[in-house]
C-alpha cells in the first residue's frame, strides 16, 4: 500500500523552484531557426534532419524538397585509385546525391525521411551521414541500399510521396473541404497572388504602418485587395466567406508569395545557363539601413549565341575582407548548385580586397580555379584615367576648384536654384524666337549644373557641358548673389576667372578630352559588350587622342576665339611673354601665352591621359586576351591567328580534351577559309555578331571547337554596369520607408525586380505550383486547377 501513497515532504516540494543545475537543459547544438536561403547544397556538408528543432523541421524538409536533390553538372568527377587496380574509377550520374566536398554518394529520400536511431537496413547511416565512395563495387553498394519492398529506404520514398500529397494529409482530413470552399480558395489566392505580382514589379512597399480595419491606409496590398474587392463581387464574397486563418492576406502569405515568383524566375534563369560556363560580376555596397550587401550576377552566353547577364542573389556579408566575399560567394554558389569549377571570368571594381594580386577576391578563386580569369572593370578603369586627367598640371586643378565653387555657389539654396532654372529658360525662349535652336521632342529640357564626383562615371563632362549651355544663366546668378548678398562674397571673383581666356581654354579643351572618353563611357556600360570589342574601342580612343595631339590645336585655337567672341571674352596675344607659371616675376622667368597653353596645358594634359590609358588598359600584354583578339572579324578577319588560337586550347585543357587539342588547327585553318569565302560572315562586325551568325547559319555544330573559342571570348566580363544598376534597384525597394524589411525578403524581391522581363512573363500557374509546395496550406485548390 505504501507504493500508492506520496510522501507529505514530496507534496509540500512540488512548487519549489529547481535550482539552477537541476533545471532540465534542451539538446545541444540543435538549430531553432531556419533560413531557406541559408540551406547547405552539399550533401556532405549539411546538418540532418534530426539536428533542427521540432517546430521548424518541417519547414526544412519543405525547403530541401523544393531544391531537390543535389546532382550537380561536372564535366569529370575526382578518380580514386582502389588497391592494385591498373585504373582508377569515379562516381556517375545516378539518382543519387553527390557531394563534391566529400566526393562521396547520399540518398536524398533516406537524409529527409530517416528515423534518427533505426540503422539496420544496409548502408543507412552511410547514405545520410557519412557518404558512400566505395566505387568499386558501388552497383551492388546501391542495390543492398534500396533493399527490398519493405527496406527503410523504400519506407523513406513512401514518405516522401505521402509528404508531397497534401490532400491526404491529416489537416486535409479533419478540415473536410468542400468544392466550393476549393472554388474560394482559389480565387483568394489568384486575387491576392495578381496583387503581389504588380507591387513586386513596380517595387512598391506591401506592408503599411497600421493594418487594422479602422486604418484609413491598411499598406499597399491590402489597399488593392479592398479595391478589387469593391469592383468584383465575386471576389468579394470569396473574402467574405473565407475563414479568419484562410484570407490569404498576411505578412507571411505576402513573403511566400514573393519567395514563389523568385524561385520560378530563378529557374527560368538556371535553365537559360544549363550546364554553360560563366562569369561572375561582384560589388558590395551598403544600403539605407546600413547593411552591406554583396550583389553577385553571372555572364554566359545563350543558345541563340547572345551575351545575357542575369542577377544571381544580393547577400549580407558582415565584412568586406576577401575571405568573407569569398565564403558569400560560395554559399550562393551552392544554393543553386553552381559549381566553381565552371567560372571562366571574374568581373570587380578597383578595391583591394577584390583585386588584390596575393590576398584578393581574385586570387583566392584563381587558387582553386585557375581558368576564371580576373578582368578589372573597364568603366572604373575609364574613371580613373578622368580623375587623374583633372589634376593632370596646376592650370587645369585650378580650374575644376573653380567649377566646383560655380556649382556650389549657383545651387546652394532653392531661390538660387530657381533663378539659375528661370534664366536659362529665358534664353531658351530667345533662342527659339530667333531660330538659334530647334525645338523638339526631348530637346530643350529643364536642367542644372550637376556636381562632379570621381566616383560618377562621366559626372566631369556633365558639368562642363552643362555650364557650356548655361554660361549666361550661370553668370546672371553670380552677378545677383553678389549684388544682393548681405556679406562680401566670392560670387564676383568666379565672374572674373569665368570671363578669362584661361577658363574659356581650358573648358573647350576639357570638353574636347572628356567628350571622347565619355563616348566610350557609355559604350562599355552596354551588357552585350565583350572583351575584344572593348579592346578595340580603346585602342580608337588612344587613336583619337594621337591624332589631336598631333594635328588638333588649330581647331582647338580657333574653336576657343570663337567662343570668347561670343561671350564678350578678351582674347590674349600668343606672342605676349608672361611670367612663368609657378615663378615670380622677380625671377625674370618669362614665356611666351602661345608656349603656356600649348606646351603646358594642352600636351601636358593630352600625354598625361595618354600615359594613363596605356597603364590602366594594358591587356596587349596579355597572352589570353591577346589571342582571343584574333577572333575578330573586321577586316576579312586580318587579325586571324592559327597559332595564338591554337594555344588557348592549351591554356584551357579543361575544356579541350586530348582529342580536341589534337585537331583544332585543321578546324581553324578549315574555318578561316569557309567564313572568308562567304558573303553572309563579311558583314560581322564584332565577335557577338560572329556568333550570332554562327548560330543562325548552323555553323556552330560544324565549327564546334572554334564556336567554344568564341563563346568563352564573349564570356568574360568588360565592366560592372550591371551590378551598379542592380544597386539602383536595391535603393528603390529598400527606402527610409521600408529599411526593416529582411535580408530574405529583400533578396527575393530584388530577384524579381531585376529581372522584370522574365518575371513577367511567368505563368501564374507555375507561381502557385511553387507556393504551394513551399508548406502545408490549410486551403486547397480544386483537382483540376493545376
């Protein structure tokens, strides 16, 4: 009897408090939040089912099946040698996963569904946890792995397929849905989805300050759900009779709804890239909530034989160092199954910790793939030599502190602004009433003088051509601040620098310098540029620049005494002697106006970019790019070189078997002569439109070495435009409004407003199919919708 009675000691303790090393701790190293973007790709390296929270494993299965299986696309799998065989044997593609880090086979149905404890069926814990390599007898490994009928393995795929019928599943049962309720069900969902589709394409805000029913502004969404609602009364009565957790109208539907239309766009894009080599485009940049983020596209080239670059994914990194870009890097790699060993390019701006020659991004791939070849932007690049250019002597340094205290002083508050807008629009008018200028659509338009950075491609020349137009505008706004200003000002002092033949010169000539390298400035930020045309329109400008040196300072001359003419300017005696520049005049140092500013501004400013694009682009000096430059077509392919072609073979074996390297010389000596005795290859101007022609004419497939020779010409990057625009996104749907939003979130939003024209051309149909994949919904939708 004394076993069914409770001690009073024991009654009297049942509401004391356990000490603090008594108090039950939960399991370690058990994950209790999940990221579906965060998921390992490698098998090899992920963590098991078993190590997740309870609460949050379902998610994770949920996040993997969308993924599938890891099978990733490998040109050679790693040979291991077994014993005293001759030769050595490699895994093959089979149903299973493969694991690169591991080089080693799991089962992905066993690693979602197995019962943590329960390893006797053969190779259980082999398939899930620590990989099967055992090549050598891998065919009779795998059929000992999936066992009879009723083996674990087979119970696992009975749980997986139950797992993707949510039909079946016990929600489904006890909530006993209706074909009407289906019929409900989905147009809720087709209204809510069509609502999504058009904020994330316009990259507008969802979610609004107060949601309740009382608010006057309930957010973006759900004001175009009210407002569909009020003009369809079928929509609005399959709101009215859904249930309270069926609206489809929450925060989290709104997020899957954006993580569905990402992941279907992404897949359009994956299946653009097949199994291609590409090349990757980085830049880090912080937005508005102060968050570094890298922004990652890949270059490859299409079936059509056409350049596409593509956003990949926007990734949070908590430092910019090399290693932490790298480790980013690899992780987004792996999440769509993107092996590094197919990067052929790598496309960076100027920074160190991207270009660093021993410790940098580019080297650390390089160390693991030396055929990704690093290409320094050409639009920085370009950048750099203008800077350099704008302090290039004293007389021209002066003259851009001028301009900046021009713009400074004509903008700097909104009445200036406003009569600096007024002035230039009244000229405008005279100018048309005197048929000075035409009118026209998009000519004439309101502007102002923008400030230079080094930082803004081509923001130099804009200022300058900017002040050009608006010279008088410019001068009356001067001319008031001074009169009008209560304090001495250094309104009239900038007049008189304006109204000098220094300033007048040294515009025109700047204007002349940087109209040619911004004319190649927006040439290199086109996305279909490639490498080689991108070396000849340097090689035009250094050209260009030769030929001013040599014979431009007539032009030059008489181009600035027809602006001070016209400006009221006086216009100096070349042969008058002057103090030299830097010099008192107590030296007696003297030189002629005509020495001044042809010897000391105009070559000096002329050999210093001259110098400056020779050192920036010198990729002559490169036997890759140089070879690759033979492909050229110009000119009846004059700068076709079997030799030089024939060793890119060799530099890229990877990509060229034994076989191929072999007979690429017959192929190319074959080519050069067909593509020369055809009309239809006589109008290629560039290596894209060699291999455009290449595809439409079939060629492709009779010249396939050679087309492989082209396609990695195209592949490799030019300039990081892209990459720039993607940040100009990134600002628009991350705002001050919106600076909350999470990195998740962000990054599928960014995807879809990246790639507009395949989002929307997406099928609602495939959305849906994703979006309800993504977890277990409490609605469902008729049998015969999708």
């Amino acid at each position: 009897m004394m076993r069914f009675l409770v001690p009073r000691a024991s009654i009297e303790n049942v509401n004391v408090v356990q000490s603090e090393a008594e108090v039950e701790e939960p399991p370690p190293n058990v994950v209790n939040e999940f990221n579906s973007n965060e998921i390992v790709r490698d098998p090899g390296l992920r963590k098991q089912i078993h190590e997740y929270s309870p609460d949050i494993q379902d998610q994770v299965r949920r996040a993997y099946i969308l993924k599938g299986p890891t099978q990733p696309i490998l040109e050679k799998f790693p040979r291991t040698q077994f014993a005293r065989e001759p030769r050595t044997r490699a895994f093959c593609n089979t149903w299973i996963e493969y694991s690169e880090f591991k080089d080693a086979a799991y089962c992905f149905h066993c690693f979602l569904f197995k019962k943590p404890g329960r390893s006797e069926q053969f190779g259980f814990e082999v398939f899930t946890k620590s990989g099967y390599k055992d090549w050598k007898h891998a065919s009779k490994g795998l059929q000992g792995h999936v066992g009879g009928h009723g083996s674990m393995h087979n119970s696992c795929m009975k749980d997986y397929d139950d797992y993707n019928n949510q039909r079946q599943s016990i929600g489904a049962k006890f909530l006993r849905a209706t074909r009407e309720s289906e019929e409900l069900y989905k147009i809720r969902l087709t209204c809510s989805l069509d609502c999504s589709r058009y904020l994330i394409a316009q990259g507008m805000a969802f979610r609004g300050h107060d949601e309740s029913v009382t608010s006057l502004n309930k957010g973006n969404f759900r004001e175009m759900v009210d407002w569909v609602k009020s003009n369809d009364e079928k929509v609005r009565d399959a709101y009215d009779r859904g249930s309270n957790d069926c609206k489809m109208i929450c925060g989290d539907i709104q997020k899957d709804f954006a993580t569905s239309c990402a992941a279907e766009v992404m897949k359009v894009i994956m299946g653009e890239l097949g199994d291609r080599q590409f090349s990757v485009l980085i830049d880090e940049s912080r937005d508005i909530s102060v968050k570094e983020q890298m922004a990652v596209m890949f270059r490859f080239v299409n079936d059509k034989g056409e350049v596409v670059e593509r956003f990949l994914a926007l990734q949070k990194v908590e430092s910019t160092t090399s290693e932490a870009l790298k480790n980013a890097l690899y992780s987004i790699l792996d999440r769509h199954t993107l092996s590094i060993s197919r990067i052929r390019g790598q496309g960076y701006d100027g920074a160190s910790n991207m270009r660093g020659e021993f410790n940098g991004l580019q080297r650390k791939i390089l160390d693991e793939n030396p055929y990704a070849l690093y290409v320094h932007c050409y639009a920085h690049r370009l950048q750099l030599v203008v800077v350099s250019v704008t302090s290039s002597c004293s007389s021209i340094y002066d003259f851009f502190e001028y301009i900046s205290l021009i713009v400074t002083t004509t903008t700097a508050s909104c009445k200036r602004m406003d009569a600096l807008k007024q002035a230039h629009h009244d000229e405008i008018v005279c100018q048309l009433a005197t048929g000075e200028i035409s009118s026209g659509r998009g000519l004439n338009q309101e502007s102002t003088l923008p400030r230079p950075g080094d930082t803004r491609w081509g923001s130099h020349f804009m200022t300058l051509i900017r002040l050009d137009q608006m010279w008088a505008p410019a001068l009356a706004v001067l001319s008031t601040v001074d009169e009008l200003g209560r304090l001495p000002s250094q309104a009239a002092g900038l007049i008189e620098k304006m109204e000098c033949f220094k300033f007048a010169f040294i515009l025109k000539l700047m204007l002349k310098l940087l109209g040619i390298t911004n004319e190649l400035s927006k040439i290199l930020q086109r996305k279909d540029l490639n490498i080689v045309l991108a070396m000849d329109l340097v090689d035009d400008v250094k050209a260009r620049l030769a030929t001013l040196r040599e014979s431009g300072w007539d032009d030059l001359f008489d181009n600035v005494q027809k602006f001070c003419i016209a400006k009221g300017i006086p216009v100096l005696d070349m042969n008058q002697e002057i103090p030299v520049r830097g010099r008192s005049r107590l030296e007696g140092k003297t030189v002629t106006n005509l020495h001044h500013y042809r010897a000391e501004i105009f070559y000096v400013a002329i050999d210093k970019i001259c110098v400056e694009m020779d050192h920036r682009f010198s990729e002559r000096s490169n036997i890759v790019l140089s070879s690759f430059s033979c492909l050229d077509p110009k000119n009846s392919f004059s700068k076709f070189d079997v030799d030089k072609l024939a060793r890119l073979a060799d530099i890229y074996h990877e990509d060229f078997s034994n076989n191929d390297r072999g007979t690429i010389r017959e192929q190319l000596e074959t080519y050069i002569v067909h593509v020369r005795r055809h009309v239809s290859f006589s109008t290629c101007e560039d290596v894209q439109s060699l291999a455009l022609k290449m595809v439409q004419t079939d060629k492709r497939f009779v010249f396939p070495l050679v087309y492989k020779l082209i396609e990695l010409a195209l592949i490799l990057p030019v300039s990081t435009a892209s990459v720039e625009r993607a940040f100009s996104a990134m600002s628009i749907i991350k705002n001050k409004l919106r600076n909350k939003i999470n990195d998740e979130w962000f990054n599928d939003l960014m995807i879809c407003y990246t790639e507009r024209e395949i989002f929307k051309s997406l099928d609602d149909i495939d959305i849906i199919r994703s979006f309800t994949a993504k977890k277990s919904r409490k609605g469902h939708l008729p049998p015969n919708f999708m």
